[in-house]
C-alpha cells in the first residue's frame, strides 16, 4: 500500500565531525582572511592553511620559551655573578685582616729576638767577667 507524503520516512544525512579551532586558530586565520568550513572533511588547500596557521602557533609558541629559558638562564648567571662577587668582596677583606696579623706577628717576632739576643750577649758578659 502506498504511504500518504506527509507520513515518509526521512533518509538519513551523514553527519560530518566538527571543526574544533583553538581561539589563537581562529585569531590567526582571521588575520589573514581566511575562513574554513566548520566540517570536516577539508579541502588539500584548507588543509594546507590549517597546517601552516598550526605551524606558525607551534613556533610561536616555542620562541617564547626559548625567550624565557634564555632569561632564566641570564637570570642565574646574574646571581651566581653578584654572589661570587660577594664572595670576592669577603675574601678581600679576610686577606687584607691576614696580612695586617702577619705584619704584628712578625713585629712581634722581631722585638722578641732583639730581647732574647740582647739577654744572651749580657748573660754572656755576665759569666766572663
């Protein structure tokens, strides 16, 4: 028996996957004028502006860590510059107090062997006479 038109049973439509572009994506081919469907499949030149606006993310992307790897890197060389010479700076200091005590020491040493000399010559007078 023949169906009536308004009772036909649909044919069913493929549905196709969504397009998903991050929100940089969607930046990036806006500034450079394109637009790509909200489907999939794409086309081999959709494809190819898809690819090289993901490309251009990628090395984005990694420019600005190389950038801060880099000033991480100054960063702790700057330190470890200002603590050796904090370091320096002290052991300056520590040399010059050292070579202060050496020069009394040595000072000292010398008044102590004029005394000890001139003891032994007078002990020496003594015991002759």
């Amino acid at each position: 028996p023949p169906r009536p038109p308004s009772q036909s049973v649909p044919t069913p439509v493929p549905i196709s996957p969504q397009l998903c572009l991050t929100e940089e994506e969607k930046q990036l081919l806006a500034q450079e004028g394109v637009t790509l469907p909200s489907t999939l499949p794409l086309t081999q030149a959709e494809e190819r502006i898809l690819k090289k606006v993901r490309r251009k993310i990628r090395n984005k992307q990694s420019a600005q860590d190389s950038r801060r790897r880099k000033k991480e890197y100054l960063d702790g060389l700057e330190s470890r510059a200002a603590a050796c010479s904090a370091q320096n700076q002290e052991l300056r200091k520590k040399v010059q107090e050292l070579e202060n005590l050496n020069r009394s020491l040595l000072q000292q040493l010398q008044v102590l062997i004029m005394q000890t000399s001139n003891k032994t010559a007078q002990t020496g007078t003594c015991v002759l006479v």
